[in-house]
C-alpha cells in the first residue's frame, strides 16, 4: 500500500500569492504569484522573462507574517505572456519550522 507520508511536503495555494522577487544579478524587482511552496523550494508564476539560474530573493507574507529566502531558478516554463519557474531555496532548519507552522495555520483558516 502506498503512504503519502513518503511524498515531500508541499502546499498548493487556493489562490495564488503576491510575492515579490529581486534578480540579484541587475538589482530588479518584480512582482509575481507563488504557485506552491516546500520547505526548500517553490513554484511562481511571472508575467517578466526569467531565467535558468537565476538568483534571486523572494519575499512574501502569510498571515501577516513576512518572509525573506534567497534562492535559485531550476526551470523555466513559458505559459503564453507569463512564465512559471521552480525556484529552490536556500533555507535553515528556523525558516523551515517557521513556514510550516505558518502553512498549517493557512490550511486551518482555509478549509
């Protein structure tokens, strides 16, 4: 029999969250959408070109809570006008603790 348990965790939001992002290469900030997170890494959606490899920071707030992470772009999918890319996510055991705590408030308040 197959567990979920043994499936990364990973939360899909019901409606997609405004986040902000900073290419660090040029210093330029955009906004964009958080598809789905995990503890190392998510999936955004841009309406601005990315690229592979890109380094980023990405900020976002979930319940009043703001949230920093500095990460890299894994792929890139382009979706007509916008783009979807995976981002991971250089993380730290306190980041993680705190974004799932944080995320099954969400999925309470949610449901």
């Amino acid at each position: 029999m197959y567990y979920k348990r043994n499936e990364p965790f990973r939360y899909t939001f019901k409606k997609r969250t405004p986040a902000e992002i900073l290419l660090i290469r040029d210093n330029q900030r955009f906004d964009i959408r958080i598809i789905n997170i995990s503890q190392n890494g998510l999936r955004l959606e841009s309406s601005h070109q990315l690229t592979k490899h890109d380094k980023i920071i990405v900020s976002f707030t979930i319940i009043d809570q703001r949230i920093c992470a500095i990460g890299e772009i894994v792929w890139v999918k382009i979706r007509g006008r916008k783009c979807e890319c995976g981002v991971t996510l250089d993380t730290d055991n306190v980041y993680r603790t705190e974004l799932i705590t944080l995320l099954k408030q969400l999925a309470k308040t949610t449901s």
